[in-house]
C-alpha cells in the first residue's frame, strides 16, 4: 500500500523557484494554490510513466497521452512554462537513496512500464546494430516519421510558404510568409543564380526553394524528398503555378539522383538528418554533382560547440529519431576535407527563434483544426517540440549555419566574385 502522498513525492523534485502547484489522482496537492502553472497528474499510468523514464522521456510521455495536463499556456504554444523552466534547473534529478524512498513510498508496481504512446518512435535495432543508423531504407523511416503526419497539419502549422525551416527577417518586422520567402531568395543571391541554370535541391520538403528558383529567377530546378506526401503536394504546387516546364520533385534519396554537373546545390535542413560520421559521404556526394566552378549552400541546424552532444530522448524518439547535430566548425572541416572551398559563412540563430514563434502562434490560432487532423497526442508533441527548440535558439544552445562553398576549377579556378553583394 502507498505510503506517500503522489503530489508530495513529484514536487520533491520540482524546481524549488517555479510557481507551480501539483495536484494528483489520489486527492493530493503541494505547492501554492495561486502558482502561475499547475500539473495534474491525472492516471496511474501518467505516474508509471515518470517512475520508470525520469526526466523529459517520461514527462513527454505523460503529458502527450494526456495522463499529465498542464495549465497557464496553451498546448500549441507552452513558451511560458518552457521560458519559465529554462530559466532554472529544470526538474531536479533524484539521488539513488531519493529514487530507492520514492519507488518504496508510492508502491514497486508503479515500475511496470507502460506501452508508450504510438507517437514515440524508436527504430529497431537501433542501440545494437548501429551500422544499420542511415541506411537508405532507415533514413526513409525516420522521415516518414516526422514528414508524413499530414500535408493538411503542416499547412495548419506553416502556413502558405509550407516552408519548414528558418526564415530571414532582415527587418523583423516581416510576416512569416514574407521572411520565408526572404529566406529562399538569400539562398538564391548567394548561389547567384541566373536564368538558364541547374539547380538540384536536396531534401526540398514542399518544394519551396525549386518553385522561387524557377519563378524569379528562370533557372531549372530538381528537387528530391524522402517524403511521398512532400513530394505529392510540391508536384501540385509546380502544376498549379504553371511551372512545369522549369520545377521538378522527386520523391528519391539525394544519393539516387543520376544527374550531374549541375551549376548549384541547395541543401537546407538536410544535414540534421545524414549523421555526422555520413558528412564526408555526404560533401562528397554533393560535390561530385557539381560543374567545376559550382556552389553549394549548406543551410543547417548546428550546435554553439564542436563537442559530441547526446540528443535529448524526447527529440530523439517525438521529433527527429536519428536525427543529429555538431557545431559549424565541423560542418565546415569536413566540407573542406572534400575539396569544397569555403566562401562565405554566418549564424542565423536569432531568425530561427522568431521563425518557430510564428509556428507555435499558428498552431494555437488553428488548434482545434489541427486536433481534428492529427489528434490531440501529436498536437501536443509539435507544440511542445517547436516552443523548446524557439527557448534553445533563444539561449544558444542551438544554432543556425548558412554556409557557402564552391567547387574550384582547374588550379583553383572559381566563379565566386571578388566582392559578393548579398
């Protein structure tokens, strides 16, 4: 029989200077009764979770099967409680003794771990055959995982650029629509494109980078996804702007793409999903699709240090499974190592924390569309996902590398200009 109050034992390990008060499924409360957040531990189920993942595995997993309800935010934007607990050390990890008294008081059966919710993913084999990480065939699951929730959400979500990755706010004073848009068109000034050329584009997403290359700038643009449903409405994008004859996405892995010497190559939000031990394959790749003299933009999310960083398990297993990042300077070395030569590099960290505020807004202003869409499990992972990476950009702990490189020519040879003007 239970021994401890369940309210008594969660607050234990709540950080002491976060107003919030707890309430639990056995009629107990600790914590004042006007805090600015509450918790409410509502099942047994929400409690096995806890006990038997601490930390941000087993909140993540009770809170998006909805066992754990929080209040003072809305579940599609939570940035109070996230900007709140960031501020702080977050939850309080137990001591053994602390862990030990804590199973002992609240009862052992609460050990048995329950089935996760069906949002989580967690490839098999993953921790004992690692070679296995970025197989074609793995790297297609993984996006299907996170790509494939529904076209209709991200639409929700993203807006009408569904466009998923950073925006430029040169002014800050941009709509979302307007900064993504800036985004793609920095990307074409510093690929300097020009009617007439080849663009490949790889993990295009919806298709955003080949239409405005197409579109403004008249240059031949092939896409490639892992995603079929990317693929599917990229192709209706390109048909219903009457970009046929310019704009094409695949649903293919980079690495299939049979064409060569293209003039240039995008790649923007990519490099996250190949694994660092593949960036050599990866640039070599890349570079050997290139016509000497061509460039590459490498658009990515990186880390503020070159250290090897374990990804968080909620990312890890909601978000992004395999998913990884490493800091700016190592993207760059192994780039060089390839034979690209660097031309031109910068931290977009600030746009990416107002790009994800934008998302977060849309999801709480669509909210019950998307609930009607998805359901209210996976709802709650993207709002709890997009407002912790916005705190993490926010405090620089994750950053945004826009990178340019060229493939010289012949004794060095390259087209970039003496004095670039983007």
């Amino acid at each position: 029989m239970s021994t401890m109050r369940i309210a008594d034992a969660l607050a234990g390990f709540m950080p002491s200077d976060l107003s919030v008060r707890i309430t639990a499924y056995d009629g107990s409360a600790a914590g004042p009764e006007d805090a600015e957040f509450t918790m409410d531990l509502r099942t047994e189920r929400g409690l096995n979770y806890l006990l038997t993942a601490p930390g941000d595995l087993g909140m993540a997993r009770a809170y998006v099967s909805g066992d754990l309800v929080a209040t003072g935010f809305h579940p599609g934007d939570p940035y109070p409680l996230m900007e709140a607990m960031d501020n702080i050390d977050r939850w309080r990890k137990p001591s053994v003794r602390e862990a030990v008294e804590t199973v002992r008081g609240l009862g052992v059966r609460h050990l048995n771990p329950p089935p996760p919710p069906p949002q989580e993913s967690l490839p098999r084999w993953r921790r004992v055959v690692e070679g296995l990480r970025h197989s074609k065939h793995r790297d297609a699951e993984a996006i299907h995982h996170h790509y494939d929730v529904s076209n209709r959400f991200y639409e929700l979500v993203l807006g009408p650029s569904m466009t998923y990755t950073c925006a430029l706010f040169p002014t800050g004073r941009e709509t979302l629509e307007e900064a993504q848009a800036a985004k793609y068109d920095l990307v074409a000034r510093k690929l300097d494109l020009q009617p007439g050329q080849r663009l490949l584009d790889v993990g295009c997403g919806w298709g955003g980078m080949v239409r405005h290359a197409a579109r403004e700038y008249g240059v031949k643009a092939i896409g490639v996804t892992l995603s079929r449903q990317q693929a599917d409405w990229a192709k209706e994008a390109i048909d219903r702007e009457g970009l046929g004859d310019l704009a094409e996405v695949r649903f293919m892995d980079y690495r299939d793409v049979p064409e060569g010497d293209f003039d240039a190559i995008s790649s923007i939000g990519l490099t996250e999903h190949i694994g660092v031990a593949n960036y050599p394959a990866y640039f070599a790749e890349l570079r050997d699709k290139l016509r000497p003299g061509g460039r590459l933009l490498n658009h990515c999310i990186t880390r503020p240090g070159n250290q090897k960083v374990q990804t968080g398990a909620f990312i890890d297993r909601y978000v992004f499974p395999d998913g990884e990042l490493t800091g700016m300077g190592t993207v760059m070395a192994t780039a060089q190592d390839a034979g690209l030569e660097v031309q031109h590099a910068e931290n977009l960290r600030p746009h990416y924390a107002r790009t994800l505020a934008g998302w977060n807004r849309n999801l709480e202003a669509n909210w019950d569309a998307a609930v009607a869409e998805v359901g209210e499990g996976t709802a709650r992972v993207w709002g709890l996902y997009m407002c912790g990476s916005r705190v993490a950009f926010e405090r620089d702990e994750i950053e945004l590398s826009h990178i340019l490189l060229t493939k010289n020519g012949p004794k060095g040879a390259s087209d970039y200009p003496l004095r670039h003007t983007f």
